[in-house]
C-alpha cells in the first residue's frame, strides 16, 4: 500500500504533538496517493494495485482504547516522557492493537489485513499540564515511573488513535481475489470471490481520508 497503503478518515485520535500543543482536529499529512481514482470494491481485477473507499467494519468483538475507553477495532497509544526536568523526551509506552477489518463500498466488501502504520488525524489535543485524568493509572499499571530520579515530577504526552466502526475509509494497494462464501460471484457459474489487502513485507499504512479537499 508497492507498499500496501489505507487510508482511513473521521478516525477518532487523540494527539499531543513533539513538545506543542496540536489543534483540535488538524489535518494529517496528505500523500500524493490521494490522486489516484477510485475503484468499485466489485470491479477490482485480481492483483491489481487499486484505491477503494467506504467504511470499516469489525470483524472482530471491539477492544476497549487504553485512555480514551472507546469501543473500537484497533488503536495505538504513544507516551513520551521528560524524565522528570530537561528538555529530551524519551517514549515510555507503545502500545499497538488492530484486528483486520472490513471495508464496504455501495457494490461489495473488502477485507483488511495488518501490519498497520498508524498515520490518523487527530481527534484531541492535550498539553503536558492538560492531560486526562486517566493517563496517572495506566501508567501506574505500566509500570512507568511519575517522578524523575531526583524526585521532580515527569511531564508526559502522548497520541492516542482510535480506529472506530463506520469511519470513512480509502485504501490504496495491491488487491487479492480468493474464493470465499462471504463474497460475491460475478456470474452464476463462478465462485464467490472476496477482495483482500495483506501487508507482508510492508506495512499497511492508515492515514486521513480523501475528503476531497
């Protein structure tokens, strides 16, 4: 996504960026892949590098986001600290749960596969001093230490991105067609067939949606 690339819109991400303060809702970085056109999930062509877009769907019991407590299909959680005074940030905690997902189009499904590179926009924005009363326990749980060496206390930040059920969806990457029961035959005398996106040797990378703009 070449490399296997998806891209995934109205993500829900909480963010706090490398040392500022990241405003509600910025954009993402977006990939010159966004100018490839779209193709119906039904007209895909076995191993055809393609971009499909729709909305996720689970395939799995939803997991519970470790600082927001979201219901979602996957997230990845990213927490820096100072280490208690100083000015070098060192990450502390990253954590990473995505189960493969669906993505459904007005004319069929697709089914995708991990590794995933998370690249989302943010949902939220917290500081060092504006964090959420949830991230002293789970770093209690984790193990991470709250106060420095000399007892001074740790400044933290973190991303948090969360892939939730029915976010906008484009993937761009190399399709696979298997005969599955779950997919669609194209003619009463073929099999049902259902379109697949793995990362292998690449990472499937998440990002923004194409949102026209």
């Amino acid at each position: 996504m070449q490399e296997l690339i998806v891209f995934l819109g109205a993500l829900a991400v909480v963010a706090a960026g490398a040392g500022l303060i990241v405003p509600f809702r910025r954009r993402a970085q977006r990939g010159p892949l966004f100018g490839v056109p779209v193709t119906p999930i039904a007209a895909i062509a076995d191993g055809a590098d393609v971009r499909i877009q729709g909305r996720a769907v689970a395939r799995a019991p939803l997991r519970t986001s470790p600082i927001s407590r979201r219901d979602c299909i996957g997230f990845r959680l990213i927490i820096d600290s100072d280490g208690g005074g100083g000015d070098a940030w060192h990450r502390v905690v990253e954590q990473e749960e995505f189960d493969s997902f669906v993505v459904r189009d007005e004319t069929g499904e697709a089914v995708l596969h991990g590794p995933f590179e998370i690249k989302l926009d943010p949902y939220d924005s917290r500081s060092e001093n504006n964090l959420p009363p949830e991230l002293p326990a789970f770093l209690e749980s984790e193990g991470v230490p709250v106060n420095g060496s000399f007892g001074i206390a740790c400044r933290f930040r973190y991303v948090e991105t969360v892939l939730l059920p029915g976010d906008a969806v484009s993937a761009f990457g190399r399709a696979t067609l298997e005969i599955d029961a779950a997919g669609r035959s194209r003619s009463p005398r073929e099999p049902p067939l259902l379109c697949h996106f793995k990362g292998r040797e690449d990472a499937v990378v998440i990002a923004g949606a194409d949102d026209g703009s």
